[in-house]
C-alpha cells in the first residue's frame, strides 16, 4: 500500500515485513510530532523504517535546531541523526555525540562538541540528566570566554546541579547547585588555565584555587589562593608602574620583582563576598619577594566601577637589613619597620585611576626620621 500526503510532504509505504515514511519537510509536522517539539527541531527531512510500528530506525538531516551545543564557538544548527525507538526509550547517534533515553533519564555523551552555558533551552518535561563530555569547552558570556576541559561530568535532578571536571590546561572544577545553595571549588589551576579564561597572558608560572560558598552565583563568600606567580598583564598594575615612572620620587619604590617585567608573587589570599552587584573586597594579602601589597575595597559590578586602598610595602631586602641595625632601624623604617606608601585604585575596573601617596610620603620622611632621632634616647630608656 502506498500513500501520498503532498500538504505534509510526506509518503508512506506499507509492506508485510516492513513499513517506510519518506519526510521530505520536518517542520509540516512539528505541531504533531513531539519529539520534534522537545529537541527543539525546527526542519530537515527524515526516512523511518518500523516492521512493527512498536520499534523504529530515524535516519534524518535535522535543521534550525536549539542547542547549547557549538563546534569551533559556532552554534551547531543541523544534525545528520540516526535514531532507534522502541518501548523502552531511544538512542540517538552523530558525529561526537550520542543520546541515550528512557523513561526516566537522559544520558548524553560529548566528543570533541563545546557547550554554551548561557543558552536557555527550556523543556516542559525536563528529566534527570548525565553528560559526560570529552575534549570540550565550556563557553561563558558574549566575550567568548571558555574553560577547556579534558574531561567533564555535569549531572540534573529537578533544580539541582553538578559539575565535576579536569581541566585541559592543568586544575579540577567542582560545582554545585541546587535549592540549599552553591559551591565552587577550583583546585590547582594553572597559570595556562588562567591565561586561557581571561585571553590574555595574565600570569607566568604558579597554582592558583577559588573556593566559593553562599546562597546562589549572586550572593556568596569566597577566598582566591595565589602561590608562586608572576603577574604580568594587569592594568591595574600597569598603571600603577606608569606612575612610578613619571614621578622621579617614585622610583625608588621599583624593584626587582617589581618593575615593568612584572610582580612576582610568593603567595597571596584574597576574601571577598558579594551581594548581588556589590563585591566587597575585605582583605587582600600578596606575599612578593620585593614586594609586599595589602588592603581592601568595594568593586561595583553594575557599572563596572572600583575603589580599591592598598598599602604598598616594597625595598624588603633593603627594609630587612635595615631593621637588623640596632637603633638605626627605628630613625628610618619607623613602627612597622618597612618602606610603605598607601595607593588608591579607582574608576573603571578596565583602566582604573591610581592614586598614591608617594610624594606626601617623601615630604613629611625628613619630619618623620627628624621626630624618631629625638625620641630615641626615650625610647632606649624605655627599653
């Protein structure tokens, strides 16, 4: 038996041992058809063979579909399929990708495919879920950023959400997110990973961890650990050395370890918490080996401004032997015993304005070592 159905396009043919529909135009049957209507299908054609109408084999070209899915950070829109359905679920088969579904979950295999977190495809009839994704990217906001990974794991239960994963570049991710609150925890990551996520050579050398907890991804606390790193392209940073270099009063503070090569960094922690598009920074604490930063400030990440107060300690070596000098320590180095000025970064978080404290510092030292010569014989009393 042969029937033609031109309004759908469609044919079909009915045989003893074997049935065929010939779709030449998938769309004319997306309103009927809701497999189509949950993968988001929105054309192509497709042949289905059943002997039995209870199983079935889909060889298909899929068109205009929705997916998270991108190969080389564009949206994969078409698929070559082929699918097997039977009682018990299906089986869904392409190029670095596989789909395996029953009536309670979906599993979904990746291979050499990326994933754009950001896209929402919505489904009516969302099942748990576990993929498992090889040598793939995880892209993140319209500035392309992604995290490459080896090997990643993300699985769904309702409002729930995990993410385990290795990194291509060097660190481990843990995520996750469900209605009690968030976590995130990245350990280990390396200065190429880094270097990766913000496309430019940020650091040189070193591990980095982020630990993160707190009610959702815009409300949290958290610590940012720094061990053994050259920081390199920051423009903060960049800015403050430009300064240094205008200013002759300025240069004495520039160090090895502490010039226009970079800021080498023996370890640093740095805590924060956010409260929606506030970050508060309450302590940062970078350990250099010429040079030693502390503070604290409030970025707002709205408007993409920041006020940043930090207190810059620099010359330790000088600083070191210094203090090692009876007497002569306190006239020059004073309480704390360190050659230390305040900075003030302010403005845009892209080119903040930096402002110091320098050449007040410099015009008020001869009153300050003035002040520590007269105390002295107090303070050897005292002593």
């Amino acid at each position: 038996l042969h029937v033609n159905l031109p309004d759908f396009k469609t044919t079909l043919l009915f045989k003893k041992s074997q049935n065929q529909i010939q779709i030449d135009n998938l769309s004319l049957w997306r309103s009927y058809a809701p497999l189509l209507q949950e993968f988001q299908i929105g054309g192509g054609n497709a042949r289905v063979d059943s002997p039995d109408f209870k199983t079935f084999q889909v060889k298909a070209r899929v068109d205009d579909i929705k997916t998270p899915l991108l190969k080389n950070n564009v949206p994969i829109d078409s698929l070559d399929i082929n699918v097997l359905v039977d009682e018990g679920g299906l089986q869904l088969f392409s190029e670095g990708l596989k789909v395996d579904e029953d009536k309670d979950k979906r599993k979904v295999f990746l291979e050499n495919i990326d994933i754009n977190s950001d896209t929402n495809i919505s489904s009516e009839n969302q099942k748990p879920m576990d993929l498992l994704a090889k040598n793939s990217h995880l892209y993140f906001g319209k500035e392309g950023r992604f995290i490459s990974f080896n090997e990643y794991q993300i699985k769904t239960v309702q409002n729930s959400l995990s993410l385990d994963g290795n990194l291509s570049l060097g660190g481990e991710i843990e995520y996750i997110k469900n209605p009690n609150g968030m976590k995130l925890d990245m350990k280990n990551i390396s200065d190429r990973s880094l270097n990766s996520f913000a496309q430019k050579t940020l650091v040189k050398n070193g591990q980095f961890s982020l630990l993160i907890r707190g009610n959702n991804d815009r409300n949290y606390s958290g610590n940012l650990s720094i061990k053994s790193t050259y920081l390199i392209q920051m423009n903060a940073y960049n800015n403050l050395i430009a300064l240094i270099n205008t200013l002759p009063s300025l240069a004495f503070f520039k160090s090895p370890g502490f010039n226009e090569d970079g800021y080498e960094i023996k370890s640093g922690n740095i805590l924060f918490t956010r409260q929606e598009d506030i970050l508060t920074l309450h302590a940062i604490e970078l350990n250099g080996v010429s040079a030693d930063i502390a503070g604290k400030g409030v970025v707002n990440l709205k408007d993409e401004t920041l006020h940043v107060n930090l207190q810059l300690k620099t010359l330790k070596d000088v600083s070191g032997i210094i203090d090692k000098i009876p007497l002569i320590n306190h006239i020059i180095l004073g309480e704390d015993k360190s050659i230390s000025t305040a900075i003030t970064l302010s403005g845009n978080i892209q080119d903040p304005h930096i402002q110091t404290q320098v050449l007040q510092d410099t015009l008020v030292t001869p009153f300050n070592i003035l002040r520590r010569t007269i105390e002295l014989p107090f303070r050897l009393f005292n002593d």
